[in-house]
C-alpha cells in the first residue's frame, strides 16, 4: 500500500524529516549520514571502522534506511554529544582550577623582599634621590649605595676618612632634596653633597653644638634642617655655612622651666629625649627616654610643648600618621599596645591628647615603628619584636600577621616609604624591600 512500510525495519528519510528534526546536533549530523555510510567510519566520535553488520545494513532496496542502522547512528550522536559536554565541563573545571592556583600565588606573593645587604651592622636610614638611586646608612661606617631601586647595595667611602676612622662612625640619618643630600652621624660628623653622591664634603661642626645630631632634612638648593639630641632644630640656607636656631631654647630647658613653674605635676616631665621625627610640614615629635611623656614642635613656635602620655603603660615609639600630623599621631605603648588620635591633634597645649586603641594582637612584644604606604592609604605596616611583621589594611582598625614573613631571627626598628620605594632596616644588616 502507498504511503504505508513496506518493511518495519527500514525508513526512507526526506530532507524535510531532517529539517524538522528537534535537535540542531543530529540535524547537521543527519546530513552526512552517506558519507559516513560510504567510509564505513564512524565520523561523530571515535572515527573508527563501522561494524560490518552496520556497513552491510547501510543502504536498503529503494534508497531506504534500516531502523537498526538509524538506532546506531543516532546511538554515535548522543555518545559524542555526551563526550563534548564532558569535555566542555572538563576544560571549564581546569580553567578554574588554574585561575585558583594563580589566585593564590598572588595572594602568597611576600609583600617584602629580603635583601643581599654587603654589611652585618645594624642599619639606620635609607633615602632614594630618584626610583633607581639611592643612600643607606648605618653603624660601623656603613654608607652603601644602590642605582637599581634598591635590589642591590654597594659600600662605598670617603676619601677625606681613613678606613680606620670611618668604621668608627655611626651613620643615623641621610635625606636628598633634588641631586642635593645630606648625612649625620656619630661622634658629630656632617657630609654633604650636591651631585647626588659623586662627591661629598664635611661640613664642620661647632663644638658648642647642644647635643649630637640626630636627624637632617634636604629641603631645597643649600638648604637644610638639623635636629640635635637635645631638642635643638637649626636651618641653613648656604650648603650648611652658617646656621640659624629656630627654637629659643633646647628641650631640657623647657623641662626645667615647666618644673619650676609651680605647674602641679610639672615634676612629671623629667629625662632625655630618645627619638626625634619629623612631618611632611616641618612639625616635631620627640619622646621621653623614661617613656612617660612626650614634646612636639612647629614652625613658629619658640618652644617645645610637653604632653603626658593617656595611658598607664610606657611609651615605647610614636609617629605621624602618614607622615602628617593634620592626620594625627600613632602611639605604641608597652607590651604591643597601639592606638591613635584624631586628625589635627591639638599640640600648642600643654595636655594630653586623647588616643584611641585599635585591635593589634602581638602576644604581647612590642611594636617599634608603623609606617602608612603612601599611595595606599589603607596599607599599614608595623614592625614589632623578634623580626615579626603586622599588615593593616583599613587604615589601622584592624590587623593581622603577616605570615610570609615571620621571625626573620633580628629585629626590626625602621619602615620607611621613599619615592615610591618601601624598605625596612633591622640588625645585622637586615633590609626588606617593598614587592607589593
């Protein structure tokens, strides 16, 4: 009969029937169902020869097709379907796998980079005049020089010292301003230079000098700021032949006179000073050597103001937060404690300015020096005893250890950021630079 199957076990398949197949796989793969027939392959997964019964039942009477060769046909197109989207899955699953794994190498990339350092002294200071070249110093003699960006350091020395005397010399601070820098030490010694380096010359020191000098700032072409143990801060404006006091008196002076006073509780400002910093803006910060107090300075001022510290635990170091007393001042007290006060602290009076404690847990070691990155605000760093580093990254709130660098054997006194360079200095010629 016309339209009816002449056999149940063939079918005659029109390019219609094709068309409206459902599913866009077996629609293409239909097509080439005669050039698979003709091979005798299998061209939808594996390639491999059909079987014979296949081959033998490919093409019936009249162009038809058996049902078993359709069932092994369509049975090629789902297992290849089914192998794509497996391997689909696969390669997703790796390509996640290796975003995870890259993910986390970044994430354990160290922050700080130790560094080759040709010296074993105790390190002081570090300042760069440009991104490559820089000057670090140290006990011991230690001038050492870098010009690329701090991976490498080479010693060098100055041909007005013998090798004898120059060891004997403690290099604490060294500043450029431009191709114009400076460099302190003890006992009193002053250098400076005016080609970034090439050539430097000493600077006499009067011998009436208060104190020793303990911290030099370039500022411009021969122009300088040299703060003494004392508390006595002198400018120079002719590559340091001449100087000028800007403080009427020294800090033990201003002790004396706040103790004489009759002021109740003045006898609490008594002992040296034993650290001196300044800010981007010229202001002062001094701290007492018995850690119960502390003095600041300005530009205009014609003496030191004393300040009780706010808490029944000593000071042990103190700062400016990013390096600018209008964003206020951190404070580090005994066994690990930390806090900070508010922005623009109120430093002409003679009170004390309320801090606040923030959450930093060092198991009870103190903390030596906190620095703020300078394009990354957020990023605080803090170095605290037995060589440990703590990370911040909400500005100080909150903090935790950083475990990539941990207990590097010598301690860590100094973070400094430079001209977009990060170093640390410790003993025994410790020094980290920045990677991050």
């Amino acid at each position: 009969m016309k339209g009816s199957h002449q056999d149940d076990d063939n079918y005659s398949f029109s390019s219609a029937w094709i068309v409206s197949f459902s599913i866009p796989l077996f629609k293409r793969s239909l097509f080439v169902v005669r050039p698979s027939i003709q091979r005798k392959t299998c061209v939808y997964c594996c390639n491999s020869p059909l079987s014979r019964s296949a081959a033998n039942l490919a093409v019936g009477p009249n162009n038809k097709y058996p049902r078993r060769f359709v069932i092994l046909q369509l049975f090629h197109l789902l297992s290849a379907f089914q192998l794509q989207k497996v391997s689909r899955v696969q390669a997703a699953t790796n390509r996640s796998k290796d975003d995870e794994l890259s993910s986390l190498s970044q994430e354990k990339k160290p922050a700080w980079k130790a560094l080759n350092i040709p010296s074993q002294s105790l390190l002081f200071d570090v300042d760069m005049d440009s991104s490559n070249h820089g000057w670090l110093v140290g006990a011991n003699g230690t001038i050492l020089e870098t010009n690329d960006g701090g991976e490498h350091w080479e010693p060098r020395t100055f041909d007005f010292l013998r090798a004898d005397e120059e060891i004997n010399y403690r290099f604490e601070s060294v500043s450029f301003c431009g191709e114009e820098g400076w460099i302190i030490g003890k006992p009193p010694i002053l250098l400076h230079t005016k080609n970034r380096g090439k050539d430097w010359e000493r600077i006499a020191l009067s011998s009436k000098l208060p104190g020793e000098p303990v911290l030099i700032t370039a500022i411009g072409p021969n122009k300088a700021e040299l703060a003494t143990s004392a508390g006595a801060i002198y400018t120079t404006d002719n590559g340091g032949k001449n100087w000028k006091a800007v403080v009427r008196e020294t800090i033990d002076a201003t002790l004396n006179r706040t103790t004489s006073s009759g002021v109740t509780g003045a006898s609490y400002y008594t002992g040296s000073i034993v650290s001196i910093t300044r800010d981007c803006n010229g202001y002062y910060l001094a701290v007492s050597s018995r850690g119960n107090f502390y003095v600041t300075w300005h530009p205009g001022q014609e003496y030191w103001t004393p300040h009780p510290r706010d808490s029944s635990r000593r000071i042990q170091s103190m700062g400016f937060v990013q390096n600018d007393i209008r964003k206020g001042l951190w404070m580090a007290n005994n066994g690990g404690f930390l806090s900070f006060s508010s922005p623009n602290p109120k430093i002409d009076e003679v009170t004390s300015i309320p801090f606040q404690r923030v959450d930093i847990r060092t198991g009870g070691y103190g903390i030596l020096d906190v620095a703020f990155h300078p394009e990354k605000n957020n990023e605080v760093w803090a170095s605290v005893g037995s060589g440990i580093l703590y990370k911040s990254l909400d500005g100080g709130k909150h903090w935790e250890k950083d475990p990539l660098l941990d207990h590097l054997g010598s301690v860590l006194y100094r973070i400094k950021f430079v001209n977009h360079s990060g170093f640390i200095l410790g003993a025994k010629g410790t020094s980290l630079r920045y990677n991050g």
